[in-house]
C-alpha cells in the first residue's frame, strides 16, 4: 500500500513532493526489527528501554521497580500481532505482556500506569478478549485515581517525588494516562472514573499553557487548597519555551479526550494545539528539535519520538475532525511526518536493533540524547497500524 504524499496535500500544506510511505514496508521492517530485539534480550526477562546513539544494544530496565516504559515493548507486540495475525506473534505479545503482572499489585507509585498498563494489557484485550486483561484494566484504573486530588482537580504527577516542586504536581504526559480512567469508567469500573479523567483534560486546559496553545511541562497547584501556583519546565529547554514531545503529549491526549466525550470544546483545544505545533516544525521537515525553542538550532539534537506521538495523533484527529480542510492538513501532516520517520535518516536499519533513530529522551538532565527510544517505538508502529487500518 503505497500513497503518495502530494496528491494528499491539501489546505496550503507543505510538504516533500516525493515521499512515499510504503505502510506494508514499513511494517514488515518493524517486524524484522522486533525478530532482533527478541533474540537479544530473550534471557533477560527484561523491557528493552533505550539505545544509545554510540551503542548497538538494548539497555533493558528491570520491570520490578515500577519502570514507567515497560509496557511500550508488549504493546509494540500487540500491534505486530494486529498486522500479522500471526498466532505465533500472539504468544510472544502474550508472554511479555505477563511479565507485567508484578506490576499489577503495587500501590499507586506512579502516575503512568496508563502507559504501563493500558499499552500492554490495553490491547492484550482489545485483540484477544482476554477477561483477566480486563480486569487488571479495571483494577489499575481504580489504582490511578487514588491519585486524583480533587480539589486541585487533576490526577498528581511523580507521587513517590512529591517534594520536586513542592506542591501537586500535575505534568503534560499525565493527559496519556486518562484513556484508562475513559475506557474503564465504559467498560465495567466505577463511573466516577469518567468524570475524574474530564475534570483533569479541563484543568489542564486551563493552566498548563499558555496563551498561544504551548504546553508547560509540569503544572504546579497547592497541596492545601488545590489552586494553580505555576507552570514550569522539567525536561524542556525554558519554562516559557516549546518542549516538542511536551507538545505532542498535549495533541495526543486532547485528540482522544475529545474522542471519549464528543465535546468539541476538547476538539477545538486539540485543534489549537496541533496548529502551533505544525507551524513552528523547520520548514519542509516533519521531525522537530528536541525543543521548538532550543538556543542552538540548527545544531540542537531531533526528536522523532514526538513527530512518531505527534503523527499517532493526527491520523485520529483528521478522522475526528468536522472540519474538512483541517481534516485533510492533519492528515497529510501525518503521513509527511510518517515518511520521514521511515527514511534512512531516521530508521535504524542494520544498525541497530530500534526501529528509530535520533530521540531525545530528557536533555536538561544530560539523558537519552540522540537515541533510540522505546516509546518512540511504540508510537511509530501505532501510527502504521492506524493509516493502514482507519
């Protein structure tokens, strides 16, 4: 399935005349990269967690400790298996997706249960209809909004670090984890779970961006009374600049917040969003720096990681959209973005065992530079899956 990415382009987009995405390609490559991975981790029981730029191998992370990517790598499986239907592809999802299960009996240590639980046993049960998935879902919900202060109005980012800003820390990423809350409170948990996740996308709408759509990283409120104190950065290059996966997090989590409650104040905030985003990316390039507003572009390290989240996101808002121009821009945004992502330039190809290179992992902290990432991983095989079946 070969599309041109010019005929797609409509709305006064701009994009390269002559990419192409082969999504079948791509896929198959995303297969034969899963098959190395496999191979090189299969004794440790253990997630693969980054690569290095200077390294070839998977750094793994240890499940035990509440590692907050672990469910990236079982949930890439789930997608493999959804565009294989290979029954063999099923029980290696199967076998790492249990490897969670530790997971599943802790306290609520920290906020990205959604991204550990709902990636892995997510779409466990969404291909498979396991009951036991269902469950864990269900259960883990319930563990997530322990963490949801009400009169704050948000779930509390980094429990176990409380002390980092000195208040209830709500960050940008938390937006991911409400899907959970949203497909619990429809599929057997406590109702109450659905209205937690909304006041939360309200909340944050309200004070964690600034006028323009750009997002803080972390949204500080007041532990007593619960008002909003400031918006700073963590990962990000300033507290006023544009950290490019902050953002991305932001078109992600607006886009499926708007998909869950139908109501298009969340749609026409996931559309501001998305417009800043798309018109601060280099011109012709579909990858953005690590931050939008980093002080030594052009020389700053990428991001694919957020282009990979940004792209996901898109192929589900230009479906949404009731706007038809905007429908088509997201689209061909996308699947530009989708291209690039694919070229030699950002595939890891022999080289190593990813299927991407040059993500940006926490740069103020000296971490994950320039390397391949997991959740980068994650994110480009969701996008395939979702343009190759709308």
């Amino acid at each position: 399935m070969i599309f041109s990415v010019a005929i797609l382009c409509l709305a006064g987009c701009s994009v390269k005349q002559s990419n192409q995405l082969d999504v079948d390609r791509e896929l198959n490559y995303c297969r034969s990269q899963i098959e190395r991975t496999l191979k090189e981790i299969s004794a440790d029981n253990r997630m693969p967690k980054n690569i290095a730029d200077s390294l070839t191998r998977w750094k793994t992370a240890d499940i035990t400790i509440s590692e907050w990517t672990a469910g990236f790598f079982p949930g890439i499986l789930w997608y493999n298996y959804e565009n294989t239907q290979s029954p063999a592809d099923a029980d290696i999802a199967r076998y790492y997706t249990d490897l969670l299960e530790p997971l599943t009996k802790l306290p609520a240590y920290d906020h990205d249960l959604g991204f550990q639980i709902f990636c892995s046993y997510g779409n466990a049960y969404r291909l498979t209809g396991n009951e036991a998935d269902k469950q864990i879902i269900l259960n883990e919900a319930d563990t997530l909004a322990t963490l949801y202060n009400p009169k704050a109005g948000t779930i509390l980012s980094w429990p176990r670090n409380v002390d980092l800003y000195g208040g209830h820390n709500t960050i940008i990423d938390n937006m991911i984890n409400l899907e959970m809350l949203f497909w619990a409170a429809k599929n057997g948990g406590n109702k109450k779970l659905y209205d937690i996740a909304v006041k939360h996308a309200e909340t944050t709408m309200k004070n964690g961006f600034r006028e323009d759509g750009g997002c803080y990283h972390v949204a500080i409120y007041d532990t007593i009374d619960g008002h909003f104190i400031k918006g700073v950065t963590h990962q990000g290059y300033a507290d006023s600049s544009l950290w490019a996966r902050g953002q991305s997090w932001a078109i992600y989590g607006y886009t499926m917040v708007y998909r869950e409650t139908g109501d298009k104040k969340f749609l026409r905030f996931a559309e501001k969003v998305t417009d800043l985003y798309l018109s601060r990316l280099p011109e012709g390039e579909y990858v953005p720096y690590w931050d939008f507003d980093a002080p030594n572009i052009p020389e700053e390290p990428r991001d694919a990681s957020a282009a990979a989240i940004t792209a996901s996101a898109l192929l589900e808002l230009s479906q949404l959209e009731d706007n038809r121009e905007k429908s088509a821009k997201y689209q061909t945004a996308a699947i530009n973005m989708l291209a690039e992502l694919s070229s030699d330039k950002y595939q890891s190809g022999t080289a190593k065992p990813s299927f991407l290179l040059h993500s940006t992992g926490h740069y103020p902290n000296g971490s994950e530079i320039d390397a391949s990432i997991i959740y980068a991983d994650y994110y480009y095989i969701e996008a395939l899956v979702r343009y190759k079946q709308p």
